[in-house]
C-alpha cells in the first residue's frame, strides 16, 4: 500500500534524510521517499505490519511534524 504524508518543517536535505532512515527502519515500511521542495512524504508500506499512526508517530519522534494527505 502506499500513503502520502506532508510536514511543511523541511528546511533542509539533512531533514529528509533523518525522515527517510527513520521511516526505512520500520518493520513493514518498503520504501519511504521525501521531497523537500514540496513537503510530500511518500511511503510504500503493508498496513497489516505498520499503520498510518506509527508512521506520523515516527516522523513526530523524527523532529517534524507530519499529516496524512492520501491512501
């Protein structure tokens, strides 16, 4: 499946780093794009393994505030 998050806090390439590598390292999460320019978070994930929360969870715990936009 796959979602699309915003944070409008992106300030930097470090922020979509540290947000990539954090959403990468869950369990379920097969890939996790970031653009800075526009604040989009793409996630492609299997929502039997992670839900929509924990990824906003782990953003927030990440530094940066994010919204769920689509499915």
């Amino acid at each position: 499946m796959k979602t699309i998050l915003r944070s409008s806090e992106l300030s930097c390439p470090s922020c979509i780093a540290k947000i990539e590598k954090s959403l990468k390292s869950l369990d379920g999460v097969t890939n996790a794009r970031v653009h800075f320019t526009t604040g989009r978070i793409e996630v492609e994930y299997n929502p039997d393994r992670v839900s929509t929360d924990v990824l906003v969870k782990t953003i927030r715990d990440a530094g940066y505030n994010a919204t769920v936009t689509a499915f």
